[in-house]
C-alpha cells in the first residue's frame, strides 16, 4: 500500500512532462475510458477507515456530458469497538452522469452524481459474557444481508497524457444507511479518496471534416 502512494505521484511527475511534448485535446464525444484502483474511505459518523477496490466504466456523450457506472467493493475496515455492530458485506454498484468543465488542454475536471444500491450485512461481536451461558466465550451474531439506496456526489479530474492512458483523482461523499433487522443501524455515510492510472479507448472514430 505504501509503495503504491509513492509510485504513483512519480508516475504524474513524468506523464506530466511527456504530455506537455503532445498536441490537441483526447477528451472527445465516444471516448470510452476504465480504471480500477484502491480506495481510501471515512466513515464520518463512527469514525471508521475503511480500504476499498473501486472499479468503472465511463461514456463520454460528449465533450461535457458522461455516463459512468462504478463497482465497489470493501476489503476492510479499521476502528470498530470490540461491542459494537459490524459491516460483514459491503459491495456497491452505482450509475449516473458526470458533467466535464471545458478545458483546451489534457486536463479534465468534473463534477460527478450517481445513485446507487449497496449489499450489506452485519454481525455483532459481544463481549465475553454478555449473551453466552459461558462467560468466557465470546458469541458472534450473524444478521441477514440487506439492499440499501446510496448516493454519492464527487469531484475529480483525469490528466489525458496519451491516446490510451490518463491518470486520475477523485474525492466523493456517499451518503447511505444499511438497512437490516439487526438492533443496532450501521451509516454507510463516507468520504472516499482515489487516485491512480486508466485507460482510454475510442469505440467510433470521429468523421474527419474536409479542409
């Protein structure tokens, strides 16, 4: 994990440098650019952190206009208390548009909103004692996994440094509640950072105009 926060701002060091030897603009209408990367999460409210593997697909309609879908899945979580109610499950999918501020260079900011629906389930880790017959065993209680709405708002940018490769960095809020019969509610609430390296296709070519 650390050799990846510090590899990867030498990687923007150098794209930088390379794309400043490049003519014209990559950002087009059927540019279809994919990343996949590791997500540093905040659970704001009981002050979790969280580690995620983020993937998606994003279609540009046009020069300002995006369709993207993300998938999202939690690989882990540190800060929980010993008695308290925990994510056992936590895979995301969402889908919604992104607006491109226009820009006559490589650099491509935007604002990005998506709604989304999460699978989540839960377990509770009670203290030695609490619910067993046994002091000495600690019981764990499973609960059944359950949909729940999210949505998310975000910005970020890509760096189109070549024809087939962009960097990126992305910080969104995502709001959600996991909803279950367990006795203690879970927020889903949580600020998300990425950054890393995709990859960009064109699947139409655009028609050249005649001089």
């Amino acid at each position: 994990m650390l050799r990846y926060f510090l590899v990867t701002p030498l990687l923007c060091l150098g794209s930088f440098l390379f794309a400043q030897l490049q003519s014209g603009q990559y950002i087009h209408k059927h540019l279809v650019r994919a990343d996949a990367s590791i997500v540093s999460g905040y659970i704001i409210k009981d002050n979790l952190k969280n580690v995620h593997l983020n993937g998606n697909l994003e279609y540009y309609m046009d020069n300002m206009i995006s369709i993207r879908g993300d998938a999202n899945y939690l690989l882990g979580s540190n800060g929980w208390t010993e008695d308290s109610m925990h994510l056992k499950d936590n895979v995301s999918i969402m889908l919604g548009g992104a607006f491109h501020f226009h820009t006559n260079n490589h650099f491509d900011p935007y604002f990005i909103l998506q709604p989304g629906i999460a699978y989540t389930s839960s377990y509770y880790d009670a203290f030695p004692g609490s619910y067993s017959e046994d002091p000495s065993v600690k019981r764990m209680y499973n609960y059944k996994g359950s949909l729940s709405p999210l949505a998310s708002v975000g910005f970020g940018f890509n760096y189109y440094f070549q024809r087939f490769a962009h960097l990126f960095a992305e910080t969104r809020y995502v709001h959600g509640q996991h909803l279950s019969e367990a006795p203690g509610p879970i927020s889903l609430q949580e600020l998300r950072i990425t950054f890393g390296l995709g990859f960009n296709l064109f699947i139409i070519k655009e028609k050249q105009k005649p001089a």
